[in-house]
C-alpha cells in the first residue's frame, strides 16, 4: 500500500475512534448521532459545492450506502446502550475486515497479496482478542452481541458499496458530499418519527459535541472512501479498523474503562497486521 494511502488511513482511524468515544459517553447518544450526521450532511453541501458531481452510475450506491449507514447508526447505538466500549468496538468492527475482504473478492475479484491477506488475519485476530478476553468482566448480554455482530455486517455492506460507488464516480469527493447529504436527510427523518420536532429544539442546545463529532467523522469516510479508489478494499477496510488502539487508549483515559493484558497483546497484533498490510 503506498505510504500516502497508508497514513491516511490511519489518520482516518483515529478520528473514527474519537468519534465513538463522544457517542458512548453522551447521555443521550441518538440526539448526538442526530447532531454529528446533520453536520456531516452541511459538510456534505460543501464538498459537493467544492468538487465534481459524481457520474450518474454511482448515484445508485449512494443511494444503496444511505440506507446501510443508516442501519449501522442504529445498530451500532443499541450495542453502546448495554455495552462497553472497549468490548462493543472490537467486536462491532471485528467481522467486518474479513466480510470485506471475501465480499470484494467475489464481487469485484480484488483479491489482496498474500502478505496483505495474511495482515488482515492477524488485524482481525487483535480485534478479537480485546473484544472477548475479559468478558465475565464485562457487559455483554447475547442482544447486545447480536447488535454488535449485526453492525459488522452492515459496515461490510457499505464498505463495499462505496468502494465501487466511490471508483465509479469520477470524484470520490463529490460522492462522498452527496453521501453525507443523503444520510443527514434519512437519519433526520428517522429521528423526526421517533422523536417529533422536539428533537430540534434539543439539539440546539447541545452543538458542541455534535460539531465536533461531525467534523471527526466526515474527515474520517471522507479519507476512506478516497483511499478505497487508490487501494484495495479489503486493505483499507480493515487498516481503519486499527481506531480500536485509539479507542482502548481513549476509554480508559476518558471513560475509565480497563485495559488488560489480553488488550495489550491484541493492540500489538493489530499493530503487526497493519504493518504486513502496509508492505503488501
């Protein structure tokens, strides 16, 4: 992967990550994703003033993208309701590289190199590694798994879509402004139904992290779906996923959470895979 690519990735990562942590820590963390996906959806406006429209062949997996993050976005809240964060995340975006990678296989026949192939095992084998050991000291019911497993599958579907979506286009960037759009539209609406126009009056008041959180996670697709046009999918997917070493360092600074030895040896496995993936 070439060195450009690579750090930005790992840019991305970290922004990712700091992201989920305000999530898990806000009270009321739907009215924050509301917050962060209306923000991402006025930097939407942005990119598409600043850049290309994209071709009219990608404007159906925009479409398709939508309706999976906003799947993700509800998934992914339920699992932080009943679970830690540092359990939640690995497990959440565990699965996910290794669906990627057998999902880009078949349906766009990208098929890594052996080293990389053999990086995004032991990237993966880290993310289990924090998730699962220590569970009895943990939270983590049977639902509460379901949902983390459930989103894995819907970052894999989208991550897929939008790496093509992304290669169609003919500029990612305008892609990705149309994206973020379109997902502040569905996510608003959802949040209109469920909470009614109450919801606007409270998210006036609390913008700060929402602002934040917008701008951390539009930086951080933003960066993703660019990389996944000059990268293999599969690669990129499970590099970003090294957010997992930000976020065990951040919840235990921020959320107390613990770290224990399992975690530390899953952080130095992921660190080796992301190294074989970068040299592949």
């Amino acid at each position: 992967m070439d060195t450009t690519v690579f750090l930005s990735v790992l840019a991305a990562a970290v922004m990712h990550g700091s992201w989920n942590v305000l999530v898990k820590q806000d009270v009321d963390r739907f009215l924050l994703l509301v917050q962060i996906q209306t923000v991402m959806g006025v930097l939407g406006v942005a990119l598409i003033a600043a850049f290309p429209w994209p071709t009219m062949a990608s404007i159906p997996y925009v479409l398709a993208s939508a309706g999976l993050h906003l799947g993700y976005n509800i998934f992914l809240l339920r699992s932080y309701r009943t679970g830690d964060l540092s359990q939640v995340y690995p497990i959440a975006r565990g699965t996910a590289p290794l669906l990627t990678l057998v999902a880009a296989w078949i349906v766009t026949h990208e098929r890594p190199a052996f080293g990389g192939i053999l990086g995004i095992g032991i990237l993966v084998s880290g993310l289990w590694f924090i998730g699962f050991f220590g569970r009895r000291h943990l939270r983590l019911d049977s639902v509460t798994l379901l949902f983390a497993l459930g989103t894995s599958g819907f970052i894999a579907a989208y991550s897929i879509v939008d790496g093509i979506g992304g290669r169609l286009s003919g500029s990612p960037s305008g892609y990705t402004g149309l994206l973020y759009l379109i997902d502040a539209m569905m996510l608003m609406s959802a949040a209109l139904v469920w909470r009614g126009r109450s919801i606007l009056g409270q998210m006036r008041a609390t913008w700060s992290s929402g602002i934040m959180g917008g701008a951390l996670s539009a930086g951080a697709y933003w960066i993703v779906i660019w990389a996944m046009s000059q990268a293999p999918i599969a690669a990129v997917a499970a590099l970003r996923e090294t957010s997992i070493l930000f976020v065990v360092l951040m919840s235990r600074q921020v959320l107390k959470e613990p770290i224990t030895l399992p975690r530390v040896i899953g952080a130095i496995l992921i660190a080796l895979g992301a190294i074989l993936i970068r040299f592949s």
